[in-house]
C-alpha cells in the first residue's frame, strides 16, 4: 500500500484547503509558503497508473469539496487540493480492464468540507467508474482471490463515513483500521507497529502497517526547503524495509503495509515477497 497515495501532484497555485488549520492557510497567501507546503505534502512520486504498476494495491485516500466551487466536483487533498477523484478512478480502472485477475483496496478515510450531497455524488462517481467490479460487504474471511475472480469482483471500497449504510458496495471504515504511530522517530514507530500488530483482532478486519514518520511543525521549521523526502524518508526507509522483511503475513501478522515514496527502495518486491511465506505454510500442513 501507498501512504496519502494521491499526492504525486498537488496544485501550489490553488488556496489552501480545508485541511489546513486558519493560520496556516492565511500564511499561504504568500505563493513561497505554498512551494514550501508542496515540498511537505507530497509523499509520494508515483502515478496511480505508475503504482499499479509497482505492485501497490491498497491506496490511502483523502478527499475534499472547493469550497467556493459551483459544481460538486471532489478533489483528492493533502494541505493542497491533488486531482479530481474522477480523474484517479478512471485511471485506476483502465488498468483494471487491462488486468481482470488483479484487485485493489480503496480507503476513503478523511472527508473535508463535504454535506451529504457530496458525499452521494462522490459515491455515485465510484459506482460509475467501476460498475460491476465493486466487491459488496461480506464477511471478510470470505474475501478471497478465488472469491474475487469468480465473482468478476477487482474492487473493495473503504469509506469512514455513516453513509456507507446505505450502499451495500462500500465498506466501513472499522473493516480497515490503520493505527498510526504519529511520530518522527523511527524506533518509536518500529514498536509501535509491533504493539498494534499484536492488538490488531483475530477475524473480521483488514489491518494496515503504516510504515510511515510524520513530521512535526518543528521539523518542518528545521528543515524548511528539505522538504519530507529528504528529511524523514530517504534516511530511515532503510531501517522500515528491515522490519518489513522480518514480518509473517497472515493471522496476527502482518496484512497490508503503507509507505511513502514508495519506489525508493524495493518496498512493493518486498511486501509481496512475504505471501511466499503462507505458500510454504501451505505446502508443509499438506
């Protein structure tokens, strides 16, 4: 999985967005504080298409109205707005089309400035794009590979929000919990994804490792034009894929892992590479 998946491109010349405290988007009127912001809200380099392509299939996903726009259109957002939903779901269908045994995760995990109107059109786009390919709620054990390409199924929506009642295609956000360390230690993180792996429930959850530092207002006041990459990322992705490698998939183990920059290191190889270790499982009990 990819963290803030969507941020590859954010738009530096459009007002801050509904995610950012009062004073920060006051000081963004000044266009500088707005390429600095860039620097800190991109997370990752790749396309939707490109990640596909990596190996990435759980996308993390933030959206968000204008406000001041007319239409309804909704936007993926990250202290700047990134491209319309739309766009990235189109996207993210053609590749499915292109490769019908292949499944993805879609978690709508943080709404901005969204009634309920936006929220029905934004889910009537995802109905849209993917049509027959959504995957409806069901009992998550059930969800396997096989269950997805006898069913013709690629797609299971996430979306934390009491709306997801009413479509039987969107799943709650509970069947998703991503626990996040909130840190800029890589030592604290590294327990931390240790302690919630062995909270994490027996049956009836998807989990998510997220992988990921996240900096504070200090350390972007350090490292003003550093920006994340350089600061957080690059130094420590060494260190994660390390713990990465030493994990077991299954129950009580590791499930879906996030990170940033997602192509620095052979992070998608290396995830991938632990479902090797459930085949051995499977060949030793027969």
């Amino acid at each position: 999985g990819s963290h803030d998946s969507f941020s590859y491109w954010v738009d530096e010349k459009s007002p801050v967005g509904p995610d950012q405290a009062t004073a920060i988007k006051r000081l963004a009127r000044i266009s500088l504080v707005r390429k600095i912001m860039k620097k800190w809200s991109v997370t990752q380099n790749l396309t939707f298409k490109e990640q596909l392509e990596g190996g990435i299939r759980y996308f993390d996903l933030r959206v968000s109205s204008k406000p001041g726009e007319i239409e309804q259109e909704i936007y993926f957002i990250h202290g700047l707005f990134g491209i319309k939903v739309w766009d990235g779901l189109k996207e993210m269908n053609s590749f499915l089309e292109q490769h019908p045994k292949e499944v993805i995760f879609l978690d709508f995990n943080h709404f901005y400035a969204m009634d309920d109107n936006h929220h029905h059109f934004l889910i009537n786009r995802i109905r849209s794009a993917f049509e027959s390919k959504l995957c409806s709620v069901e009992c998550v054990e059930y969800v396997t590979l096989l269950y997805m390409w006898e069913k013709k199924h690629q797609v299971l929506i996430f979306y934390h929000h009491p709306l997801n009642q009413e479509y039987p295609f969107l799943w709650p956000g509970n069947k998703m919990p991503a626990p996040w360390a909130n840190t800029t230690n890589v030592h604290k993180l590294l327990q931390f994804l240790e302690t919630t792996l062995g909270e994490r429930s027996r049956y009836g959850t998807f989990h998510v490792s997220q992988a990921i530092l996240t900096p504070r207002v200090k350390t972007i006041a350090r490292h003003l034009i550093s920006g994340l990459k350089n600061t957080l990322v690059h130094r420590n992705l060494p260190m994660i894929l390390n713990w990465v490698k030493a994990q077991k998939p299954g129950v009580m183990g590791v499930n879906i892992i996030t990170s940033d920059f997602v192509e620095l290191v052979d992070f998608a190889a290396t995830v991938i590479a632990l479902n090797d270790l459930l085949l051995e499982e499977d060949e030793s009990a027969t």
